[in-house]
C-alpha cells in the first residue's frame, strides 16, 4: 500500500482531492458539518477494526510480508510497463493537452470547412 501510494501519479491524485474535498468544505458550511460527522465516523470504525484486527495481523504476519513482496515486484514491472505511473496528475493533463491540441484544432478546421 505504501509503494503504491508513493507512485506519483497515486501521490499527486491524492493531493488534487485532498485539495478539492478542503475547498469543498471551506466553502460549504453545510457539507462541512456533514463531512466532519463522516470523519468521526471513519476515524472511529477505524481505531476499532484496528484493535480487533492486530491479533489476527499477528497471526497472518509470515503469509502478508509473502503477500506483500509479490505484490511489490508486480508493481515494479507494471511500473516498468506503465511509465505513465512515474508522472504526476498535472504533467499527465498536461501532456494529453498537449497531443490532443493539434488533433482538436484539425477537427475544428474539418467541421468549419
């Protein structure tokens, strides 16, 4: 979980609605209220599956770091595959932009002929 979240492209996702959901609810007093009730709600489930779960996680630890090292090679090779994971949201926007904009401008050039 953590190497995925350190890709770039899951990295700065997160940090765009991270962003949205902070502005969302700066400007909404209602939402707010709303989203703070769901976070007490979240936060509490949370600390209360994570009592529960560590004997279990204990129990399991030898078959998850297994897990977790398969997991971590076949995320190295889809990284290899996907380069396109080593790049944040905004250069991704960008460069669609970028190779859509001359395609967007022929069409335009087509229907107005």
């Amino acid at each position: 979980v953590k190497e995925v979240a350190n890709l770039s492209l899951v990295s700065s996702a997160c940090d765009v609605v991270s962003a949205a959901y902070a502005s969302t609810k700066e400007s909404h007093p209602y939402l707010r209220s709303v989203c703070d009730a769901a976070e007490k709600g979240v936060q509490s489930v949370t600390e209360a599956t994570a009592s529960c779960v560590q004997p279990v996680l204990a129990t399991l630890e030898p078959h998850v770091a297994a897990a977790s090292e398969y997991a971590s090679k076949g995320l190295e090779k889809l990284g290899e595959k996907l380069p396109l994971l080593q790049k944040p949201v905004e250069q991704i926007l960008s460069d669609t932009k970028e190779l859509l904009s001359p395609r967007v401008a022929d069409v335009k050039d087509a229907v107005s002929s």
